[in-house]
C-alpha cells in the first residue's frame, strides 16, 4: 500500500530500522533514533544502487514522490540518475557563481563596505543571470561579449565596461587556485565590442564670469538650504556627491576642518576639507536650518535622506545658467584660478583629491600639507568675497608656502 502523510507521522522507531514502502522501489527508512530517510532502490547497468532524496518532514511526501518520478524518467533514457546527480554537483562546485561568490569573498577584505556592495550588487544584476550556472573552465570569450553588449543595449556602458572588468578578475582568481586554465576576458578588450563614446566636460564658466556667479547665488530665490549648498560648493570645490551627502558628524566646526570619510570619496581615502572663516559662516547659518538632521541638506522630500544630486544643478539652471555651469564646474574654476594665482600644483591637486594614492600613503597623505591648503582655502575664500563684492575677477596673492 503507498504511504499516506498520516501513517508515515504515526511511524514510531523501534530496536531496529525498518522500512515503509510507497512502490516503485520508493520506500522510508525508519532508524532506531527516529530518523526518518527516503530511498529509492534501483537497477542499472546490472548492478543494484541505492539513491536518496532527503529526510521527511524536510523532504515531504509529495516532495520525494516527484523526485522519484524525475529520476525513474532519467533512467528510462539509459542515464543513471545517482550519476547525472554527481555530475551536476561537481559542475555546480566549479560553476562561474560559485566562484565568483569565492572571490567576492577574498576580494572584498580592505574595501569599504559601501564599494563591496555595489559591486555584489552588480554581479548579481548583470553577471551571474548570464555567466553564473557555466562551469567557468568551459567559459568563451564569445559569452562574454554576449554578457557585455547585453547591459550596454539597455545604456549602460560603463557598467557594462565594469562588469567586463569583474568577471576577468575572477577569472584570474579561478586560474590561480586550479579552477580554470584560462582567462577569456583577457582576450577581449572593452574598446573591441563597446561603442566609443565623446569624453564628457563638465559645463562651467569662464573666470570673467564668475562675479556675476556669485552674486546670482546671494540673492537666489529657492530654499536657503539650496543657497547655502551652492555657497559651500564655491567655498570647497568639493564634488557634488561628497558635498550632498555630508553629515554634521563629519565636521569639527573648532578645529575648522572637514574630514570625509574614505567611502565617500573616489579615490576611496579619507580627504580632509580644511574650512576658511567664511565657509564656516555658512555651516553656522546652516545649523540653525538644519542642524537636528543627520545631513547638512536633507532632502525635501525625505527628510531622512540627503538632498537629491541634481538640486544644485536645477538651481543653476533657474539662474540661468544651464548647459553652462554645474556644480562640478566649481572645481574646474577653482582650479584654473588657483593654479594662476602661483598656488603650488600639488597642493591644489590634493585639495581637488586628485593626486595618486597607493596603498601605503592612503592612511596619511591626505593630510598632506594641511597647512598651506588651509592657508590656500581662505585665500580662495576672500578671493570669492572680494570678487563678488567688487563685481570683477580680482587677483590675489596665492599662498607659496
């Protein structure tokens, strides 16, 4: 007689197991200790073999019925099933996602949690539906380039670009620990099957323009919050993302310094904004605005998130400024006048957290020259103030030291 959910639940262990049958050489193995376990007694090749599905209740009846239905048609086609099972194992041991989910691991150890998650995220996204059930030693360039054009089609080549770059790092880690013999991404260059695109320059004004700027950013008629980010941006030249997502946790208002951490930055290192009198005027205003949120400029509409990235730029546009400035564009102005005014280059260039960051560096280098910088900010900031007072670009004496 078959098995019934009933009778199987009642079953009781006893001095010695015993099996309860359901046909077809299906049957439940009672053990002395209660355990409870699904076998499946068939013939192949002449010989006898012994297959299991599981232990009930994890494995339900219906559950194991199906399984033993799926492998009695896999072995009419002269396949053995415990076999095609095996092999599947081994492929899924040595399958693209395992792999890679191996390699995240490894990887990820010293990257800032915000970086390993993005990642992971795009692996998942747009990797592993393509790429994750292949054994990686049986992975072609040709699916690679299939994966790639796939996410540039929907506009994302950068991603695209990246997710290129991923999969050949896993590939290394593969051949490294005897997974795979060979690295197809490397076979392959991104400019080989991507589409090139037109290097973008951000929009900003000339110098001559910029008195006009400024006072256009005084009497903006938006929200204060809005007015005084713009401010700010022109005080630090930061990058539009390091500036939105600032929270008041981040600043020493007495020290006058700004210290952002390593995963808010591009470079992934800790950059240290020094403030000029001036910038710290703004943050004062600010305090009574927004001072009870975690952020600097919270969001509108979101309070508990920070200011969308594209306030700055709408304001801008309101102004009359579109397609001709950004918030970016404070950078690029920063930089040309600063660099005319004789600031050294170096110090300029770690302001902007441009300059070069090994590994070794990374814990004090952006400390670099707090010193002159910080002389360097308020010479930039009284230069903002008297040139938007006068209504022209006016000189200054950069700080050489």
């Amino acid at each position: 007689m078959a098995l019934t959910d009933t009778g199987i639940r009642k079953a009781k262990a006893k001095n010695t197991a015993y099996r309860m049958s359901d046909g077809g050489g299906l049957y439940l193995f009672v053990t002395p200790p209660g355990g409870k376990l699904w076998r499946w007694k068939y013939r192949f090749d002449g010989r006898e073999k012994l297959m299991s599905f599981g232990s009930y209740p994890d494995v339900s009846l219906s559950s194991a019925r199906e399984r033993h239905l799926e492998a009695r048609k896999l072995l009419a086609t002269g396949t053995d099933p415990m076999a095609e099972r095996k092999a599947e194992k081994a492929a899924a041991e040595d399958s693209f996602q395992s792999i890679a989910r191996i390699w995240l691991d490894h990887w990820q150890d010293g990257k800032s949690p915000r970086h390993a998650a993005y990642v992971e995220r795009r692996m998942e996204a747009d990797i592993l539906p393509c790429l994750g059930a292949r054994p990686i030693a049986a992975i072609e360039a040709p699916e690679l380039v299939a994966m790639t054009k796939a996410i540039e089609q929907r506009g994302a080549r950068d991603i695209a670009k990246r997710a290129l770059e991923t999969t050949g790092q896993v590939f290394r880690y593969a051949i490294a620990h005897g997974y795979a013999r060979r690295n197809p991404a490397s076979e392959i260059r991104p400019s080989d099957i991507l589409k090139s695109t037109r290097k973008v320059n951000y929009a900003r004004l000339d110098a001559k323009e910029l008195p006009s700027l400024l006072r256009s950013i005084e009497v903006y008629q938006g929200t204060h919050v809005t007015r005084l980010a713009m401010k700010l941006m022109s005080l630090t030249f930061v990058r539009t993302s390091e500036l939105i997502g600032a929270r008041w946790a981040e600043f020493d208002l007495e020290a006058a310094r700004w210290d952002i951490p390593a995963e808010r930055m591009k470079m992934r290192t800790p950059h240290i904004v020094p403030l000029a009198k001036q910038a710290l005027d703004v943050l004062d205003t600010l305090k009574t605005l927004t001072g009870k949120s975690e952020w600097l400029f919270p969001g509108d509409r979101n309070a508990k998130k920070p200011m969308s990235n594209n306030t700055i730029l709408k304001a801008l546009e309101r102004m009359g400024y579109k397609g001709r400035m950004t918030g970016h564009g404070f950078r690029g102005l920063a930089s040309t006048i600063l660099h005319e005014q004789g600031h050294p280059h170096e110090h300029i260039e770690l302001q902007l957290a441009h300059a070069p960051r090994n590994a070794v560096s990374a814990a004090y280098n952006h400390a670099l020259y707090l010193e002159p910088r910080a002389r360097m900010m308020q010479d930039w900031a009284d230069f903002l103030e008297q040139t938007r007072r006068g209504g022209k670009v006016l000189p200054f004496r950069g700080s050489a030291a």
